[in-house]
C-alpha cells in the first residue's frame, strides 16, 4: 500500500512538472517582447503578417521538438552538448545566449512596471524594482521549482483567458485572412518580422527554458521521452494559441482603422479595442507575461551558465536572484524598453539557426545520445529549418542595423 502511495505521489510530482515546464516554455515565448512584436508588426503588414505567424508556428514545432528530445536523451543541457560537438562552442553558445537573455529580461522587467502602472497607477520605477522583487522571492524558497511551474501555470491560464476576450471582442477579419495566408503581398518584406518573431519566441533561451526544466527535475533519458513528448506538444499548443489570439486581437483593431501609439503599441491596441476595460485587461496580460518571462529568462540564463562554472553551479540561486535585481536596476534607470525588445529578438533570430544545428549533430555521435534513433523526419525537418533560417537571418541584417 506504501509503495502504492509513493508511486501515486511520483506520477502526480512529475505531471506538475511536465506541465509546469509547458508553461514555462509557453509563457517565455509570449513575454512583453512578443506582445510588442506583435502589435508593432500587425499594424505595419496587417492580414499579410497571418503568413509569418503560421510559419512561426510549424517551426516553433520543429525546433522544440528536436531540442527537448535530444537534450533529453542525452541528460545534458544546451551547452555540454556544443562542447562535446566542439569543444568551446559550448561556452560560447552559453555567453551569446545568457547575453540575449539579459537583454530580454530588461525587456520583461520594464513590461511588468508598465502593467502595475496600467493596474495600479503606480510609479514605473517602483513598478520595475518590485518585479525584480517578486520574481527573485521566488527562487528564494527551498522549493524554488514547484513553486516556478505554478507560478507559471496560473499566470499562463490568466493570460489565454484575457487575450480570448480581446480576439472576440475586436471582431478581426477572419475570412479575409485564408487569402492572405497563401498569396501575401510583397513576401519578401516578411523575413525581418519572421526573423524578430521566432527570436523573440523561440529564439536565444526561450528554446532551453523547459527542457533544462525537466533535466533539473530528472525527466530524463530514453525512459522519460513519452514525458518529454507530452510537455513539449502541450507547450508549443498552448504558445501558439496566445500567439494567433493576440494576432487576431491586435488585427481586429487595426482593420478598422486603429492607430497604435508607437511608445506602447500593444496597450493602445487594446484600449482602442475595448476601452478602459480593454485597457486594464492589457495591464493584467502585460504583467503575467513578464513576470512569467523574468522567472524564465532568469532560471534559463543560469543553467547556460552553471555546468561551465563551478562557482555558478554552487550558488545557483543566488545568480538567478543576481541577474533579475540586475536586469531590475538597468530597467529603472534607462526605460523605454520597446526598441531593445525588438532588437533583442532579432539577434536572437540570428542566434537559434546556430544552437539547432549543434543539437541536431548531436544525433549522431554515441558519446551524447547512446543508441537513441532520432526520427529522420525531425531531422530532416530541423536541417530544412536551420537552412531556412540562416537563409532569413542573412536577409534581415539590414533592418537590424537600422534598429542601431
């Protein structure tokens, strides 16, 4: 009967955590950076920005599942495995991706004050201190990691809810788009926005974020890849919901002839959408997002970090905690987050064609992946993307520039 208990509390512990790393994937990929994205990009190409948010979506499916597969199997993070592919690749896998992290935790710091303004009428500096408080409260606690999956689970539930009512509300043009999807005007112009899109979802850490989640909490190896399967789907399902919703939101107002405000595109969108109420379920979904995404930000950033160095690895939390009062202070002092937000996901566009390659070579050395068979199909699938997306990064360089 006692093993019967302890079996049943197992399965139930280790369903919190498959769900709790769906949501922190999913909540990371739909942080401020997403919501500004989004609405900036869907007022300049509106319906035609329909084809960038598909694509994004089947490669959202592609990626995540290569990456959480292979890091599972192997019971290795990111970074060990671009060692072992290379030796110092990994370090510098590790840097570029902890660097975009903290450029998108700014991001997400200065989305969480703008929420509390938007709520609470309070003081933006305030606002960004008080986020930073908040989310390093939570890695303070011995149990840091159920507490981040609910955490994570509640404030993602919050935030589909919200931004349903808003696709509704808003009424976009449904019909109209099945046309715009496969026949788009001037395709080309669509690269950069793709490019800042996938960056800013599943670009730089957001890819790792629930991976390295189940590593820490021992869903791993070939044993665990039923869990692992189960968490990545239910993760890319509930992220590209929130990503076609907002879409559908933001176009519903643009359509009839919304002008956004170009200091904060997406709170305008909704207070044109549905006024004050619009306006205030904005501040509900802008601080889940962001307090979502400095808890991701900052516990995926570190775990690039910690099996490189042993002093990271030792004091963990006390990093976590570190680069969200960081990221909290910068936040404060300079403001304006929207451009950076931008240009974060960008580079981080730039960054993934690189950290899907080294995983998908992975699939052929023993030392790393044992005698798993990695699906052809995915690999396939990956390669086809990483050449797509180098392709795209290449071609978008110039509007990053510009954004300098």
């Amino acid at each position: 009967m006692n093993k019967q208990i302890v079996l049943e509390e197992s399965k139930k512990s280790n369903n919190g955590v498959i769900m709790g790393a769906a949501f922190l994937m999913a909540t990371s990929a739909v942080g401020p950076g997403f919501l500004t994205q989004t609405a900036v990009f869907t007022e300049k190409f509106r319906g035609n920005f329909a084809l960038p948010i598909i694509i994004s979506i089947f490669i959202t499916l592609v990626v995540q599942l290569n990456i959480w597969k292979i890091i599972g199997v192997s019971e290795m993070r990111g970074q060990d495995i671009a060692n072992k592919i290379l030796p110092g690749l990994g370090h510098f896998i590790a840097v570029l991706v902890s660097l975009g992290g903290l450029a998108f935790n700014i991001g997400n710091v200065g989305g969480a004050a703008l929420g509390f303004n938007v709520l609470f009428g309070t003081n933006l500096t305030f606002g960004a201190l008080f986020a930073g408080i908040i989310g390093s409260v939570l890695f303070i606690s011995k149990d840091a990691g159920k507490i981040m999956d609910k955490f994570a689970k509640v404030l993602g539930i919050i935030m589909i809810a919200v931004i349903a009512y808003m696709a509704i509300v808003t009424r976009p043009p449904v019909v109209e788009l099945a046309t715009k999807v496969f026949n788009p005007e001037n395709p080309r112009q669509l690269f950069f926005p793709l490019i800042t899109l996938l960056g800013g979802t599943i670009g730089g850490y957001i890819t790792f974020a629930g991976g390295h989640r189940l590593i820490d909490a021992g869903i791993k190896g070939e044993k665990s890849l039923d869990d692992i399967n189960k968490s990545s789907l239910i993760g890319v399902s509930l992220a590209s919901i929130i990503r076609v919703l907002m879409f559908l939101a933001i176009l519903g107002v643009v359509t009839k002839g919304g002008i956004l405000d170009p200091l904060n595109p997406p709170a305008s969108a909704f207070k044109l959408g549905a006024g004050m109420i619009g306006y205030k379920i904005f501040g509900i979904v802008i601080l889940a997002a962001s307090l979502t995404s400095i808890v991701g930000a900052a516990y995926t950033s570190v775990s690039f970090l910690k099996t490189l160095s042993p002093v990271i690895n030792r004091n963990e939390k006390n990093f976590i905690v570190g680069f969200i009062m960081f990221s909290s202070v910068v936040m404060a002092i300079i403001g304006k987050p929207v451009k950076l937000l931008i240009l974060a996901g960008s580079l981080n566009g730039l960054i993934l064609p690189l950290t899907l390659l080294t995983i998908l070579l992975a699939v052929f050395r023993k030392d790393i992946v044992g005698t798993y068979k990695h699906p052809k199909w995915l690999v396939y699938s990956g390669m086809i993307v990483v050449l797509f997306m180098s392709i795209a990064a290449f071609g978008s360089l110039k509007n990053i520039v510009k954004i300098f």
